[in-house]
C-alpha cells in the first residue's frame, strides 16, 4: 500500500465522459490499495470563460476578485469527480483549497504556497475516502481566496505530495511522457523511462511544455518523485527524479523555443558599467533576459546582445530608446529567432556534445547567431524558419534511427 | 446614514448588463451615504446547468458534494458584481458564505442556518468596503459548504440584516412589490404600500411567490423591516414590517394557487381515531395536508376530505389504499382544483368579509367545494377553471375599479 497523489488538469475533466474516464484511473489505484488523493484543474474552457465574463464587466479587475471568480472552476471538477467515483461505489469527498490546508501568500493570481496543514485530507484518508483537492487555489492570511497562477494545479499536488511524504506524484497530461523531442514534430522521438529534475527544468524552460516549473523545483526541493503520464492511454510514463543509477544519456531531449526576440544595441561605448546599467534597467521593469553576447571592444565601442520574451520586447525597446541607447549608435530587434536546446545531465563529461550538435547543424546549413551553454544544456539561437530543420537534424545526430 | 442589505436574485445578474443595472443601484445607495451589504444568488440559469452536469454524471449525487458544486455559482456572480462597482470606481469586496460567518446545521441541500458572526462583514464596512455576499451558502460545523435550499438567498439577506441590525433589507425581484392580486391576470391590481410579516406569509403561503416564506418568518422573528421592490424600475416597492400605525386595509390581497389536489375518503367509520390515524399517516410520509373538511357523520359513517400539493396527490393514494381506506368505501381524488384566498389583517375585525367574497363568487357562478378560514385569511375551493374569473370578481368586490 502506498499513497499516490494524481493530478488532471484541465482537458483530461472537460466534460462527462472524460471525468467518468478520470475516475476509472483513480477507482484502478484505489482498489489496489493505496491512498489516493487527487487534485484537479477546472474543467477544460471553464477558466477562460470565466475570464471573459469578467473581461465583459471590468477588463481591468482587481485580482483579489479575479481570483475568487476563477477559483470557482476548480470547485465544479472537483465536486463533479466526487459524484463520478460514487456512482461507481466508491467513497469520495471534494475538498477546496482551504479546506485541504493551502495556505498562501497575498499575491493574488501568482500566489506561493507558504504551507500545506494536510490534517483534513489525513482524516478524510483515515476514512478510507479518496481525497479530491481543488487545485490552483488556496488561501492567505487575510482569509481570502487566492490562485496560483500558471501551471498551478501542478504544484498543488507536488505540494501535496510534499506534505505527506506521498510516495508518488503522478501528473496526467495528454502526452505519455517526456520525449527526446516533440512527437508532433520528429517522427522518430523517444519518450524516456526517466529524467532527472534539473534536466526537466531545463526542458520545461526550453518550451517543451509538460511540466511547470515551479512544480519541479518544488519537487527538487522536497525529493517527490514525479510521473508524467497519459489520461488517455494506460501505458508507464517518464519518472522525474533525483539523479541515482539513472541509465546514462548523454542527451535527454531537443526542444525549440520561438518566444524568442533578439536586440542589439550596437556601439555603444567600451567603458565599465554599461551592461550594469543597461539590465539593471530592464531587471526594473521585470523583463527577464535569456541569452546575452558581448561583442569584444574595438575602436572604444562594443555592441551588446540578448534575447528576451516576444511579449517584452518592445517595453525592452522602450527602455533602452528612453535611455539613449545608453550611448549607442543604433538598436536592432529581430523576432524571427528561435533557441534551439540541447539538454542531458550527461553533457557535463563529454566534451563532445557541443560540436556535434555544431555539426549537425552546419550539416543542414542552419547558422548560429549565438550560443548559450550551461552544465546540462546548450542552446544556439537561429532563424525561426530554419527551427523545425534544425531540432529533426540534431535530434538525429544524438538519437540515430533505430 | 445608514445599514441597507440588498438582494438580488439570479435573474437581475443574468447578464454583464444586469450585473452593471445591480451595480448602480447598489452605488446610489452607497453614494448616498449608507452602508450597504449586498447579497445575490447564482447568475440567471447557471444553477440549473451546474444541475445538469451533475446528473449526466451521477443523477443520485450525494448532497453533499451538490453543494459544493453548487455553490461555485455565487462565488461567480459576486466576484463580478464586486469588480462592476469597482470598475464605477467604488470600493467593493466579495465574501463567501463562510468568509461572511454564515454558519449551519449539516443538513446539505436545505441547510439552516444557525449564526452569522458577521466580524468581516463589518470589519469591511469599517474600511469603507460595500460588501457583497454569496447568498444561498454557508459552511456547517465539519467545515464543509453547504446550501441553504428553495429561496436561500433572500433568507441569507434576512439573516445578515438580523445579525448586523440593519435598518432594511431590501429583496429586489422582477415585480415592483406586492400586489393586491397578480397583476398581470387583474389589471386593476394595486400595488401595497405596505404590509404585515403575517400577510405577507398568507400570500407567500398561497402562491405569491415574492418572497421565501423562510425569509419572512426569520424577518419577523428578529423584526427586520423588509422592502420589496424591482431592479429593472426605481420606483418604492412594499414594506414588510410589524403592524403599528398601518394604514387599515381590510384585505391585502387576493390570490389563488393552482397546486393542489383534492382527496376525498368516502365513508370512513364515525369512530374517534380515524382522522387521527389518517394524517399521522401522512405526516409520516412528509405530506403536507392544508385544508380538511369533515362531515358530519350519518349512519354510522363520515366523509374526510383534505388537499395537499399535486406533487404528493399520488402518494397520499398510495398510503390511503396501503391502509385499506382506513375503514372507507371509496377514496376520490381531484387535481383540477384551486384555492382562491383573501388576506388581509383587517378581516379579523370585520365579520363581512367572508360574505362579501361568497357574494362576488356567487353572482359569477362559481360553485364552493371547499372553505377554510384563519384570523387573516379566507380560502375557498374551487374548479381550477374558474379560478382566473373568480380572482378578477373577488379583488373588484374588496378593490372597486378607481
């Protein structure tokens, strides 16, 4: 016996019959005799429904409001699987944030978790019930209900898992696992058994989109071993976990990330303090830089180069437009690029990853306009138009055809 | 200044429009310098179709988790009416049942409730907030949501205004208040300035359908002065308060009910303990009996009759035929029936009454099957197809045409 926490999100409840197949997979894990406590999204279009009923009213809503508006929809799938799994003859109760112990931050619509008093779900589960938590949501120090933000209900159930030192935290998606690139677009790419969590981090940064971020750091920090699994398909997925006996791969995946711009601002003076204050600026106005090269100094200029999300590129422009382009000559944006990454914790002793990844792309005739590396990734910023090309030929290049 | 609880029902927050109507009401109160707490129920049919997502997936859902699915439908009508007010540029606030002290007993789908601890609410108020409430909700002592039933959210404002000591609720419906018979049948009906918590209990009672009787009682209990009135015309509705110096009216109102069955036991032995058994029966089965009539026994045998609600027609036969007739040679039962009643607290004074309303039924034909009479109310049987033409007579003999 074990206790497994399950996570659904949005899509695998979006109506009758798929909360009844949702139950199915929870009734199987019930009946072989663990705890199950399952945490669910609101049900497929529901969120932006809500949002554009609010949108109607106010565009500008407070998110104090917009929170206990979307905070709803989780309390309909919540209530609607509990009925599912006891009209299948099991016992079920649906719990809401507050009431399964989230307690958060006052930071409505991005909210962080600050504890999880599981003593509710522990009775409930005392009582042989199966546990369905609303996730998404909880609650602050001002009794008021708050929401997670972006990927929220996944890191309601690691927090769950967390809490109650849950043996497993499986998360259904409507993939069967994490792939060595994406499935839609390389015939030939493999889904892993396992990944380590750094290794997800960096595949999830990358745009690879399985699994939120802040769901596996969470993980990270409290040793959960994560599942990514299919709601559809009843088939094992791939385990996240801390690095042991993993088998060795030198590369886990290849992704493509197209909410890319690139600016340069070009000749600005080679003197001290410059990149300071240039990202110091942009840092003010929340704007996260990826990628960034410097140009060596020659002629007492330099030019200086980064990428930032699409959406922040013109506020990224503004800034630098409002500072005289701290002294440069000119400022370039282009975003028609596309960071193409390699990741694998393997990468780190063999040296070799890099040129072969080079090659394959010169191969293909793909150029590089920059290159970022780090332990476990390399990234190269190309055309947008060449991305597709580029990430079937370097996946080839480290996952021959069988 | 002062402390004013608005009601509005699902029907005026149907829509983005109605929410902003309901928004400006609530502002000229607030502009005016009052305090304001306002309740609302669901939006127009979102019960309904949260009702009917639960039936395509378990049509036995156990009431508990009805009511959490539930009451996801305020929490969606109160964060928007809250976020219209602020869009106006007022402060606003919504609160949960819970968040608001609603506190009940654990009976899930028709909850009572037990206290408002309204702390919140008036720490809210203090700041300057208008407070709007998810009415119809509460949370019962294991901590779980639950619903109030049929017409909970006007007995939530009735509550709130108890608890704070408001100085009036107002229910705002579709109707402009309470009328001497149904205005849309009798085009002379007039509208009441006021009226008493005991007639307004008679109408309610018989088919008035204005307000909750459970609203009505609870407001007399704590003596909250109550007004009625539309959100669609700003014009004064009618107030519900204790009788003081109220204008005398001999009659409030006329009004029929179509929903009720007539059930006649034929020759039942004239012995003592027949009707005793007959309606213990019954009041087993949480059948509502109104009006009995009994006749005088003859040769040995009597006749019992007595209505209930068409919806119980059946199994009141059920338990009459279980019982073998209780004695009785025949059991009859009639389902095109109505009740036509009078109210009116001035009619305890006036003999007269109960002969002019004979009269006016007389002189259009209309045959009496049936008559029962309290302090403030006169009802008669009669065939439900003549109950239209015997409204429009009765009101035009107690209410002349002007």
């Amino acid at each position: 016996m074990a206790l497994i926490v399950q996570k659904f999100g949005g899509s695998s409840v979006a109506n009758a019959e798929r909360v009844m197949n949702v139950a199915g997979i929870v009734a199987d894990t019930y009946k072989a005799g663990n705890d199950v406590v399952v945490v669910v999204s609101a049900q497929g279009d529901t969120t932006d429904d809500l949002i554009e009923k609010a949108k109607e009213i106010n565009p500008n809503a407070p998110r104090r409001e917009m929170d206990m508006l979307l905070a709803a929809g989780e309390q309909i799938s919540i209530s609607l699987l509990a009925m599912a799994l006891i009209k299948m003859g099991l016992p079920a109760i649906s719990l809401l944030g507050w009431q399964a112990g989230f307690h958060t931050n006052s930071s409505y619509g991005s909210a962080r978790i600050k504890s999880v008093k599981a003593d509710r779900i522990k009775m409930e589960l005392d009582r042989k019930n199966i546990v369905i938590v609303a996730g998404f949501q909880g609650l602050c120090k001002y009794d008021d209900v708050t929401t997670l933000g972006r990927g929220g209900s996944d890191t309601s159930a690691v927090a769950i898992a967390a809490a109650m030192h849950a043996d497993r935290c499986q998360i259904f998606t409507d993939v069967e696992g994490v792939y060595t690139a994406d499935p839609r677009k390389v015939p030939n790419a493999k889904k892993l058994k396992e990944i380590t969590y750094d290794e997800m981090l960096e595949l999830a940064t990358l745009g690879a989109q399985v699994l939120n971020n802040r769901s596996v750091e969470m993980a990270k920090k409290y040793n959960v071993e994560l599942e990514v699994l299919s709601s559809l398909n009843r088939v094992p997925g791939t385990i996240v976990k801390e690095v042991t006996n993993m088998e060795k791969m030198l590369v886990r995946g290849v992704t493509k990330d197209t909410d890319v711009a690139r600016i340069s601002v070009i000749g600005v003076p080679d003197v001290p303090g410059v990149a300071y204050k240039l990202f110091g600026k942009l840092a003010a106005k929340n704007i996260n830089v990826d990628i960034i090269l410097q140009s060596v100094g020659r002629d007492g200029t330099k030019d200086i180069t980064f990428t930032v999300a699409r959406s922040n590129a013109d506020e990224a422009l503004e800034v630098i437009n409002s500072c005289n382009l701290f002294g440069g000559s000119n400022v370039v944006c282009d975003t028609s690029v596309a960071k193409l990454s390699v990741v694998g914790a393997g990468m780190e002793t063999h040296p070799g990853t890099a040129s072969t990844m080079f090659e394959a792309l010169f191969d293909v005739g793909v150029n590089i306009q920059m290159i970022s590396t780090s332990e476990i990734k390399i990234s190269v910023l190309i055309d947008e138009n060449d991305a597709d090309r580029a990430v079937s030929a370097v996946h080839k290049a480290f996952f021959p055809e069988d």
